[in-house]
C-alpha cells in the first residue's frame, strides 16, 4: 500500500478510497396539490432538517424527521414578488422561521423568502428574489447557495456554448445591494503540463456545477465539477486559475443525468453526486489530505415509486426526491466511508 500526504501530486487514476451505501430511508408525503419543487432548507450547506415545498401558490413546510408527514400549508403566491415576470417553474430556496410554526403562520410572507424562477419571458432567462431585492440573468445557473442568515444568496451562471464563462453573482437584502465577481473564462490544464485544454472539452460535458468554499467572502466561487464527453468526474481549482485540482475519475457515466449536486462539507471534503434516473455515482475529495472516494461498485442502483426530480447533498446524505400521484416521496441515504485524513490504498 503506498500512503499519500498532503501536497503530493494529485494526478491518478485507481485505486481510490472505497465506501458503499449504508441505509436508506424513504418518507412518502401525502401532500396535495402537487408540489412543483421540494427541496431541503440548506444554509451554508447546512441541513436544517426541514423541507420547503412550493407549488400552485402554495407553500408546503415539513419537519424532515416528522414520522407522522404532517405539514404546514400556507396559501403564498409568488407573483407579488415577481414583478410581472411570467416563469415555467420556480423553486422556494428560503424562508422566515415563523413559517414553519402553525401558530404564526399567518406572518409568513414572500417579502421574507428567497425564490428562484426559471425559464421566464424576455432577455433574463432567470429571475430570483431575495427579501425584497430581485435579480435578473440571462445565464444558466450551476450553483445557488442560501447564506447562514438567509440574508443573501449566491449564485454563479454560466455561459458554456457562447463564451465559455462563468461568473458569481451574490444579492443580498441588508443592505439592498449586488455583487458581481470577476467574469472566468474557462480552460483546463491537461495532467503534468501547463498546456490549457481548450474550452470545447467544457462545452461538451455532460454536466457541470460549481462550489463556492466561503459564501460571504470569496469573490467568486472556489471549484469546478464537471462530467466529461468520456463519463470521467473532473474537479478544478478556479481560484487557481482553473488548475487541474483532480481527475479525470474515471467511472464510465452513459446516458442521461437528472442532475449534478455538489457540496462543500466541514470547510475541507467536496462531495458529488450524479444522479440518474435509476442509480448515482458518489465521489467525495479531501480538498486538505488530496483523497479521494468513490463508491465500491462505482455506482448505486435504487427503485422507488414516483418519477425522480433531483438528488441533493444534506449534510453528507444525499436526498432525492420522487414525484408521485399522491405527493412527494423523499428519499435519503447514508454512507460508509473510510477516514480520508491520509490516503492510504
């Protein structure tokens, strides 16, 4: 076995860290009208073991640990925010604590939630709203992270087939303001060389997302997860000018992916998911020890009820959620892996 430290290159291939699915549990949520978007109450990448749910002017709140599914259903409609934006979806990323309680439910308005909309009428293709403060883009989102106090929201859109680019964009409502970071125009160093590799492998990947390490201060996000043409996860270092940070992970992706989530976890482990529509790929790296993870058989089969939304990092489970006849169905998993302070294969 030969140990890896901090600092060595990071440049392999196999073996890596092997973990396997330890548990999986399977709440089924008997809400109606249909909810057009479930998804966790994340601050900070933080799970605050609660779900907000948002459909047809409604909003939908759980307690992820309730056993018994009730919920809170509170009559709110977005389009007092939206100023005569016209959207095909939208998804609720934040909202007031009294929401949450049945007895102040009441106090719970769209003017104290973050929301987001997507594929809207005119020139910004997305619109999102924080406490008050609207922001438009016409760029693809990749990223979208709720800060600890729910004051703010970062996100960072891309523009993969025309320029190549992307770029960090932070709203926050106290103060009313924006932060537009540097506008990154992509490449990746190929493996041992300096010799950037052109922006088309980017523009050809099966799916891309980014991680922003520090919410509040970096000024533009952190790391680059992308799924290459060839099915490998490739990580990159954007604060160092897009230095290769690891890859390609070599685990033979085909098909279509539902979504790419990745996560930033305790300040030091990356964690990736890709989610099909019957099974996920994991790979978790230790951005501190240089290790990395992947699960034993490279990826994990499942069958539930429902058809599959997304999946989600909480915490280090991974979420997805099923749409069914008679509501959402939430799904969580947990892993075994081992320590990755030292990378020992």
């Amino acid at each position: 076995m030969t140990p890896t430290s901090p600092g060595s290159s990071t440049t392999r291939t196999l073996p890596f860290l092997k973990g396997s699915v330890s548990g999986s549990a399977s709440h089924f949520y008997p809400i109606y009208p249909l909810p057009e978007s479930v998804e966790p109450d994340l601050r900070e990448y933080k799970f605050r073991n609660r779900f907000i749910g948002y459909g047809n002017g409604t909003l939908f709140l759980t307690d992820s640990d309730r056993i018994d599914t009730n919920y809170t259903q509170i009559e709110f409609d977005l389009s007092e925010g939206m100023d005569n934006s016209t959207c095909s979806n939208c998804t609720v990323l934040a909202v007031a604590d009294e929401c949450f309680n049945q007895t102040e439910a009441d106090n719970c308005t769209v003017s104290k939630s973050i929301f987001c909309c997507y594929n809207c009428t005119g020139l910004s293709s997305t619109f999102c709203y924080v406490q008050g403060v609207i922001y438009r883009t016409s760029g693809l989102l990749i990223e979208q992270r709720v800060s600890a106090s729910a004051a703010s929201l970062s996100i960072v859109t891309s523009s993969l087939q025309q320029t190549c680019s992307f770029q960090l964009h932070r709203i926050d409502s106290s103060p009313s303001q924006f932060y537009d970071g540097p506008l990154e125009h992509c490449y990746v160093p190929a493996p041992n060389t300096t010799t950037p590799i052109p922006p088309v492998q980017l523009q050809k990947a099966m799916s891309v997302a980014s991680v922003t390490a520090n919410i509040q201060k970096d000024p533009s996000f952190s790391y680059l997860v992308f799924v290459d043409e060839q099915g490998s996860v490739v990580i990159v270092n954007q604060s160092a000018k897009f230095d290769l940070l690891f890859g390609p992970v070599q685990l033979d992706i085909s098909g279509p992916i539902v979504n790419l989530t990745v996560s930033f976890y305790a300040g030091e482990r990356i964690l990736i998911a890709i989610v099909q529509k019957d099974k996920f790929y994991v790979v978790r790296f230790n951005t501190k020890s240089q290790c990395i993870s992947i699960l034993l058989s490279k990826f994990h089969k499942f069958q539930y009820d429902g058809e599959l939304q997304k999946g989600e990092w909480i915490d280090e489970k991974l979420l997805l959620w099923f749409r069914t006849e008679d509501g959402p169905n939430m799904v969580v998993f947990t892993f075994l892996f081992p320590s990755d302070a030292y990378c020992v294969y």
